[in-house]
C-alpha cells in the first residue's frame, strides 16, 4: 500500500517528550516484531490523519522510508484522545516477506437484493463483521464477500460459503463457522394502552 506517513526514529520516552513531539506535529508510535528490538518512532500527524480515516490503513502492509531504508510494517492500532479524537500513539508490527501475519478483513454482503428472506422483511444479523485470518503480507484481502442471492428467511451464512483467496486461512474456524443469519425484523410494538378508565391490569376502574 502507498503511503505518504512520515515515519522517523525518536529517542526516549515519557510524557513529556510526547508532548513535545506533538507540539511539532508529530505523533508517537512503536515498532515491534520480525525478532528485534521495539522502536520508537514519531508519525508525521497531518499524513497521518489523511491515512487512519481510511478503511484499509489497520488491513495493509505499508512502505515507509526511514532514514536511508525502506521497511514494510503493518499497521496495529491507532489510539485517540477521548476529548479530541486526534491520534496520540500508533502501533506497527514489521513484516518479513516470507511470514504470516493476522489481520481482521472486512466482510461485504453483496446481491442482498436477490435474497427472498430479505425481500419478506427479514434482516441480515451479521455475527462476524470481519474475519480473522492468517496470510503473507502481500496477499491481505481488501475484503471478503457474501453473496446472498437466494438466501431464505431462517438461513445461515457459513465460513464454507466465503470465498477465500489462494494463501488465506481463517485463523478460527470453529469460532468463526457462521458468519450471518437472515432473521425476522424486529419490530417493537407499543403495548396498547388501557382504554380510559381503564386499571393496568385492562379493567375498568371503578368510582
């Protein structure tokens, strides 16, 4: 994946040195992984605002530049502030070429249209919104797809139904057997209230 993070090396830790780093427009991070020893890196925060939005940074390996090398990593989690929602650490994981890596791909529900179950008032109840699975780096799925063509009221999406490309497993099977229902619409009725001068109990009340 390309990518425009500005990603270089920081030296020590604590809060003050990460504010510090922040009122230079940076954000802190880490770097783990591949047997060696965690780095602490600072990002670039505007670059880094651009790519955290998008729905494929936490799934891509990325490039980035740091000093005279170019080293993959994946991203693993972006931490906010509660008040402000800006980024204020990230995490990356490296990657080798020849390892696997476990990462959480997004399922997309396509033809639902075509599903009689759905066309009656049923809903999709999704019991997996992104399936854990192990791959090399280079060959993470944007996402996975279901298709629904077909599908009837009471039926069960399987992980057996989801397509997976060459290379890619599902790290838990058992866990992740079913991935979606097609189930009644939930309609919540307000209970009919009692008729004036009616008790709760659906009695008239008496004088």
């Amino acid at each position: 994946m390309a990518t425009n993070l500005r990603i270089v090396e920081r030296d020590g830790g604590g809060k003050k040195a990460a504010k510090k780093l922040r009122r230079d427009g940076f954000v802190p991070g880490i770097i783990y992984g591949a047997n060696s020893e965690p780095a602490m890196v600072a990002i670039g925060e505007k670059e880094l605002l651009v790519e955290c939005y998008s729905s494929a940074f936490l799934s891509h390996v990325i490039e980035v530049k740091i000093g005279s090398n170019f080293e993959k990593f994946l991203p693993k989690s972006v931490v906010f502030h509660p008040v402000t929602n800006q980024p204020v650490h990230v995490d990356f994981q490296r990657v080798l070429k020849d390892s696997k890596v476990r990462i959480g791909v997004a399922i997309e529900f396509i033809n639902e249209d075509k599903s009689p179950g759905l066309k009656k008032g049923g809903v999709v109840n999704i019991v997996v919104h992104k399936l854990e699975c192990l791959c090399a780096p280079d060959s993470i799925p944007e996402r996975l797809t279901v298709d629904m063509s077909g599908k009837e009221m009471g039926d069960s999406i399987s992980l057996e139904e989801i397509s997976l490309p060459q290379g890619v497993v599902a790290a838990h099977p058992e866990r992740d057997s079913i991935i979606a229902t097609i189930v009644g619409a939930r309609v919540e009725k307000a209970e009919d209230s009692a008729a004036p001068g009616s008790d709760a109990a659906g009695q008239t009340a008496s004088e």
